[in-house]
C-alpha cells in the first residue's frame, strides 16, 4: 500500500515518502520503482538517519542515485559503514558486560540487546541496536557501577527516563534499571518481582531473557513510552512488525491481550499495526485515517497532536505533560512558559480549571511539584550510586591491608619459628659433638 501514488495522499513530504518506499522494497525483498522527478537526497539522509534505518536505506538505493551529489553519496556511505562498526562494537561489548555480571554473580535481565534485534531480520546487518538495556536489582546498580568504571565507561544523565546510562566511544550505550521503564500501572506490576525468575540462557546461570509473551508485552510498553516522550521513529515500529512475524501458534495471545486490555493500550497498538501494514505490505485496504496521522506524526518527529493523544492514549494523556518535548534545545527560552503556562494547556490535564478558573495557581504548583519530584528522585538515586560505591572502594581497601597485614604478620610468625628451630638444631648439634 505505500505504492499509492507520489504526488498525492497523505501528508508527508515527497522525499519521506520515498524513503518509505525504499525501506519496504530492501524489507520484503522486491524492486525498487525508478521516478523521474528530481528527490533531494540530503532530506532522505536527514531522515533516514534520525529515523535510525539509514543502514537499510543505502543499499535500497544503490543504483538509482543519479542525481546524488558526491559529498552527498560519500555521506551516505560513511554514515551506513559507521553503523555497521558500530553494531560489531555493541556484540563485544555485550560479551564482555555478560561475562562480568556472570563472573560478579549479579542476576542481571536482558531487555534489549544485540542478540535479541539481529534475530528479527533476515541478515544481521539489517538490525539496529541504539543501545543494550538491562534489568537488575537497585543493591547491585553500585556494584555496577564500579564494574563500568574498570572498563572505562562514563555514566551520563538519562533526562527521558529513569535508568542508569553508561557510554563509551565509539558510541555505545549501555543503560541499566533497576524497574522496567513503562510507566503503566498494570504493566510496571506484571514485570514486579525478582530478576531471577526470568528464564536464564543457556551456558549461563545469572543472564536471563524474556518469554515471547513477555518481550511482547515490553516492546509495546517502549513503543507507548516512545511515542509519550516524542520519540517514536520508523525504526521501532519496523521492529515491532518484524517481532510480530516471528510469533506463531505456541503464542499465548490470551495472556498477553488481557494485559494490554488494563493498560488501555489496544487502540494504540491497532493504529500501530494499520500503519505497519500501510508501510510494509502492498494491497491492503483499511481505514488509515488515524494511522495517517501517526505516520504524520513520526516523520515530523513528535510535533503534537492532542486529537492523536486522546485517540491513542487517553489514559496517558496525564503523562504526555511531563515529556516536554525538544526540551534539550529550547530549554533556555521556554523554561518560563513551561514551568506557568497558560490556563488553555494547562485544562488539558486539569479539567476542574473550567469551572474554577481561579484554581490555575494551584494546579501550576502541583504540576511543578509532580515534576521536580521526578527530577529529585533521579538526582538522589545517582548520589546513592556514587556514594555506595566509594563505600565498597573503601571496604575493598580494608580487606585489602587486613589480608596484607595477616600475610605479614604470618609470615613473621613462620620466621621466628624457623629461627628457634634452627637453634634448637644447633644445640643438639653441639650436645652430640661434646657426647
């Protein structure tokens, strides 16, 4: 279906649409259609690369790049060449952190990783991986941290979330939770509960991976949390529709479709698989009028659209408030309008103020409140991170002098008796002599 004609329908821009084009030809294997209108390909680059499948982008239009300038085409290549370095980079990575978790006995729940991404296409080097999220116990985030601190890991802030993020060049991302990061209620209580319940791969007794029914219930929860902070990109529901794909009859969709029903979630994930089927199949007909919008909403890359949120995620409309979104690059300008906006915003989560219009002041403090509470949580949790692993530095330390102290102390002992037993055997030898 996303052969439906260039010039019209929809709302995206020509060179988006194209590039969509492109994704589901290199996808499902068929030929790419050759046009004769001029496309500028530095958009299809901009976006490509922000929408993260710029590594299936390139080899779809191999070929057909007549018009590309050079500096434009070697882009390109240095871009989809940096992706694929940087995925064999993630693989060792990953090796290396399971080997530690493994050697260091930390129960420790794979929820994204590099495994997990690569099984979903046809040929690993279709897959992308952003970064490898963990589960583990909050005692062990110290611990943790001391483990990234060896391998030269730097932690960083995760200002969408409430992980601990660790980097490294040449840009991998390593974040750690300590509880599943979706904020839905009934869903955040289905995942409470130990890490090592889950199942644990084979040839190892402390990593452990998701059921099918489980990694489904998860990918939609990012997706939700994806699409509330702004974030949601071609590329993850790509994924999504790739994991779909794999699921056969042994499936427990039961399970799975009560939970997603106390989320609330089932128009989200409906609208969700209508615009994978209007991207990645052809000949489908269906009503695509939200799923038009989500498109829109993707490819603008988070513009709002409260008619969309209301339709999608009623229930998480209370949340969409908290994910500002291009807070990073507007910050400095709007940090008034944002922390006091106006009574028309602010109705959206407040209906009471329809009535009581003078209640505006108080909600604008509760608002606050609500959010510097989240700020101040991550702040605290990072300072008990740091201030816990000083405390098993210096505890190594102590262990350290204690046993080199213990070590001393035997070793004089071992002296002073080697010595008494070495005159002893000079006196016997000098009572023989005289004997």
């Amino acid at each position: 279906m996303i052969f439906r004609e260039l010039e019209g329908g929809g709302t995206i821009n020509y060179e988006a649409r194209y590039m969509l084009i492109l994704l589901t030809a290199i996808i499902n294997q068929t030929t790419v259609p050759i046009i004769k209108k001029h496309i500028n390909w530095e958009t299809i680059l901009k976006s490509s690369d922000f929408q993260n499948i710029i590594n299936l982008i390139y080899p779809a239009m191999l070929g057909i790049e007549k018009d590309m300038s050079e500096d434009c085409r070697l882009e390109f290549y240095q871009k989809y060449k940096k992706e694929l370095l940087l995925q064999e980079s993630f693989k060792k990575a990953e090796e290396v952190i399971k080997w530690q978790l493994e050697r260091h006995k930390i129960d420790a729940l794979f929820l994204r990783g590099t495994g997990l991404e690569e099984r979903l296409y046809a040929k690993p080097e279709m897959a992308y991986v952003g970064q490898i999220e963990i589960l583990v116990e909050k005692k062990k985030l110290p611990q943790i941290y001391r483990i990234m601190r060896d391998m030269d890991y730097e932690q960083q802030e995760d200002r969408l979330g409430n992980g601990t993020v660790y980097t490294r060049v040449p840009g991998i991302r390593i974040v750690f939770y300590d509880t599943v990061p979706i904020e839905n209620t009934a869903v955040k209580r289905y995942f409470s509960g130990p890490v090592r319940k889950y199942g644990h791969i084979e040839k190892y007794r402390y990593i452990h991976l998701l059921s099918k029914e489980e990694e489904y219930l998860y990918r939609v929860g990012r997706l939700v949390e994806s699409y509330v902070t702004g974030m949601l990109k071609v590329r993850e529901v790509l994924d999504f529709w790739q994991f779909q794909k794999l699921l056969d009859e042994n499936f427990r969709w039961k399970v799975t479709a009560e939970l997603v029903e106390r989320a609330k979630w089932q128009d989200f994930i409906q609208q969700m698989m209508v615009l994978a089927t209007l991207w990645f199949e052809d000949g489908v007909r269906q009503q695509y009028g939200l799923a038009l919008e989500l498109e829109e909403y993707i490819i603008s890359r988070g513009q709002d659209n409260e008619h969309l949120d209301k339709a999608l995620l009623p229930h998480e409309k209370a949340r969409l408030d908290f994910y500002w979104r291009d807070r990073e690059g507007e910050w400095a300008v709007r940090k008034r309008e944002w922390f006091f906006p106006p009574r028309e915003y602010m109705f959206q989560f407040f209906p009471i103020l329809g009535r009581y219009p003078f209640l505006l002041v108080f909600c604008w403090m509760i608002r606050n409140i609500r959010f510097l509470k989240i700020v101040c949580s991550n702040k605290c949790k990072q300072i008990w991170i740091h201030v816990s692993a000083k405390m098993l530095d210096i505890k190594e330390k102590l262990k350290e002098r204690i046993k080199r102290k213990t070590e001393e102390e035997t070793e004089d002992d071992i002296h002073i008796i080697t010595n008494k037993e070495t005159e002893g055997e000079k006196d016997d030898e000098k009572v023989e002599n005289q004997e």
